[in-house]
C-alpha cells in the first residue's frame, strides 16, 4: 500500500472544481509539488507563511494516472513527491483547511 501524498492549495482554486486539478506549478515546471505528511508543516511555513486560506490535499497515489517521482530537486537533503501530471479529483481522498497557529508558523520550532 503507498503512503499517502500531500498537497497545499489556495482554497478559491480549489473550490473552482475543475477535474482535474492542474495548479501553475504544472505547466511552469512540469510537476505537481507535494509532500509528506511529515513535511507539510514546513513547506506551509516557507511557501504559505501566515495564510489563512489554504485547504490541504490528502491523496493516494494509487488512483494518480501520473507518475509520482521522488526527488530532492533542491539540495534540501530530502526527497519530496512530486507528480508529472493533473490530479484527478477521485485521488483525493480529503481535503481540509489547513490553519497556522496564532503566531502565523504552521510548525512548531525546535526547543
């Protein structure tokens, strides 16, 4: 079974429905940008800081018709998913607010 994949998303784009869901990132570089469950957090603070309209995307890459490639892109150390191709709607399997906490991170900093 695969482990689900994540997706950050402003929440007038995705309530304008369309099916299936292709955000700039696609066509800008080729992929769709997600990340896992343990990485949301972080990408929500250095993408989304403070935003307060974000809904975040629970998808299984078994109902993907794209391809899921995992690769650090970046040299940040660590391989993210991301999907050569459209999201259909049937691979989302929730799809939720995603709210900061009160001082605006979405993570909590290291103690």
């Amino acid at each position: 079974m695969s482990e689900h994949i994540f997706h950050l998303v402003p929440a007038a784009e995705w309530r304008r429905g369309l099916d299936p869901y292709a955000p700039p990132t696609l066509d800008d570089e080729g992929f769709v940008h997600c990340s896992t469950v343990g990485q949301v957090a972080r990408v929500a603070d250095t993408l989304f800081a403070g935003r307060r309209d974000l809904i975040l995307l629970e998808i299984d890459p078994t109902r993907l018709s794209a391809e899921v490639v995992w690769e650090d892109l970046y040299d940040l150390g660590e391989d993210f998913p991301h999907v050569y191709g459209p999201i259909a709607r049937g691979a989302v399997v929730a799809a939720t607010a995603y709210l900061p906490h009160a001082d605006g991170r979405c993570s909590t900093p290291d103690r």
